[in-house]
C-alpha cells in the first residue's frame, strides 16, 4: 500500500527488529541508503540490521565496517532502492513490510510503500524520512547519505537531479560530511584497475550511425587482468555519455555466469527505460538495464538492432 511519507515515519517509529535489505550488485546510493537508516533506527533504540545478497564494495567499507549491526533472528524486512523483487536477490519471495525507492514502476509489493519517481538519488527520501521521525543526522548519518548522492546523482549531471538533489546536499553539508574526500574518492580519483577497465571499454566500441549509437563489452576476462571487482566500477556505463555524438549507447558486462547486463544511457528524447522494457529490464528515462541470457558479443548485436530502430531520422 503506498502511504505518505509521514504515515511511512509513523509506521517504521512503531516497528523494531528491521532488516534492511540492499539490491543485488549494490551501488553508493543503496549501501549510503541502508547504512545510513540503520545508523538512524538505532540511535532511536530499535535493532536492525543490514543485508543484500552481494557484499559491500570495497570503496564503501571504511563507512559500512563502523556501523555496529545486530542479530535479528525474526526481522521486519524493509527494502530501498531496489525497482523489482529480482533485484533483491535472494530475498525475491521475502515479505517486506516497508519499501522505498526512486524508480519509475516499482513492483514490490509492501505494506508501507512510498516512491517518489526519477528523484535523484534514493538517499534523498531517506534523508526526509529520517528528518519526519526526528532522529538527529549525525556526521556518520550524513556521510552516509551524501556518498549516496553523489554516486547515484554522478556528481549532480543526471536528469533526474533536481532542486531537492542540492537541498539535500547542503543540508548534509551543513550537518558536517566530508564534501571534498566523499566526491574525490567515489567520483574523481581512478585507480589502476579502473584505468585498465577504461582503456579494455575504449578498444571494445563499436560506434555506428554516424556516432549516434555505440556498444562497448566489459568481459570477466577484462575484470581478472584488471584485477578489478565488477562492484568497483560503479558509474562506468556513463563512459560512452563522454561521447558528443551518442544518442545511445550501451555498456555490456559479461555477468559471471556468462550472461550480459546491458546498460544503456540515452539523450534527447529517446527513452532507454522503454528499449530496455522490451528485454525485460528498465530504470529511469536516460539510464535503464536488461539482462540477456545470451553471452557479450552476442548480446551486443541484439543490442544494436533494438537500438537502431529508436535512433530520430537523420
Ligand atoms: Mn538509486
């Protein structure tokens, strides 16, 4: 059932013994999201603890490790910034109590549930929902929240940045994050592994229709020469957005199982959410996935005939 934001405070304040659940192949802003409201509901005295099927990357663990997590044998479940229950991996058939999220066509069924579409980062609607249950952001609270913001939000340039995206990164600035050493680290600073994964991408491209389209492949043997975690690449698929011409473009990254996650990023008027829907996938309007069974090259092809056929009449 969807609620209001004030009801969904309500509701959560009433609640103890939550398990706060992130998505499969976990970014910035649903690890900042999770942690963050945990840190939170703790500090209003509740048990919780924090969950997804995958591990926190690397990048993210000098904040994750301090948050103190308790065992909860019979929790509530409570899952952000995951737009389907695929993406909650293993807990796909879970229950959940409560839902937040930020995409367009949530399908989780919950019975608190409160979605607000192509806002910029769900981290913003954690910010608020701590803010209604008036729990004091902390300094760890809001580092938190803000490594979610500027990852999700990639350093507010995404079309889903709105005046609510800097509302929320000027409070969280005011209550003390680390502005400089957040976005340096998740947004500036590249290390080796990521500059090879850069170099493999640029050599991959395959650019057509007068530059308007291009695929590139990320491939596990990619990944094993990069001695790089595929969780360490976040914001990669926004490479082939460098690229003046693009109208789309798609990343492919071969899966460990040797299936394809497509990642697409679109401009002008073309939707990347609705060509992604006919693959079964979906996100926001300019940024959206699939997942297809075939293997990278294969999935490139299928790829760029789907897309040819979106690209405006020259
Ligand atoms: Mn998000």
């Amino acid at each position: 059932m969807t609620v209001s934001l004030e009801t969904f405070a309500e509701k959560l304040l009433a609640a103890d013994d939550l398990c706060i659940v992130y998505h499969i192949r976990p970014d910035g802003d649903c690890i900042g999201s999770a942690f963050a409201l945990a840190l939170a509901l703790k500090a209003a005295g509740k048990r919780c603890t924090v969950t997804g099927r995958d591990p926190v990357p690397n990048i993210h663990r000098y904040l994750t490790d301090r948050v103190p997590l308790d065992e909860i044998a019979d929790p509530v479940y409570f899952t952000l910034d995951a737009v389907s229950p695929y993406r909650t991996g293993n807990f796909a058939d879970q229950h959940f109590t409560f839902c937040i999220d930020h995409h367009r066509n949530n399908s989780i069924e919950a019975d608190y549930k409160y979605v607000e579409e192509d806002c910029g980062a769900c981290s913003e609607i954690i910010f608020k929902l701590i803010c209604a249950m008036k729990i004091p952001v902390t300094k760890e609270i809001a580092d938190l929240l803000y490594t979610a913001l500027i990852t999700d939000t990639q350093r507010f340039r995404t079309s889903d940045t709105t005046a609510q995206s800097f509302e929320t990164a000027a409070a969280l600035t005011r209550l003390g994050a680390d502005i400089f050493g957040i976005s340096r680290r998740n947004t500036f600073v590249k290390p080796r592994g990521r500059r090879m994964i850069e170099d493999a991408l640029r050599e991959s491209l395959h650019i057509t229709h007068d530059g308007r389209l291009m695929t590139g492949i990320i491939t596990q043997a990619d990944l094993r020469r990069a001695e790089i975690e595929d969780s360490e690449l976040e914001g990669i698929n926004s490479f082939v957005e460098q690229y003046e011409e693009m109208l789309i473009g798609v990343t492919v990254r071969e899966l460990p199982d040797g299936r394809s996650r497509c990642s697409m990023r679109t401009g002008g008027d073309i939707s990347a959410a609705a060509i992604c829907a006919l693959h079964g996938g979906g996100g926001h309007y300019h940024a959206a996935v699939c997942e297809l069974d075939e293997p990278p090259e294969l999935a490139r092809e299928i790829m760029e005939q789907t897309c040819a056929g979106y690209l405006p009449e020259e």
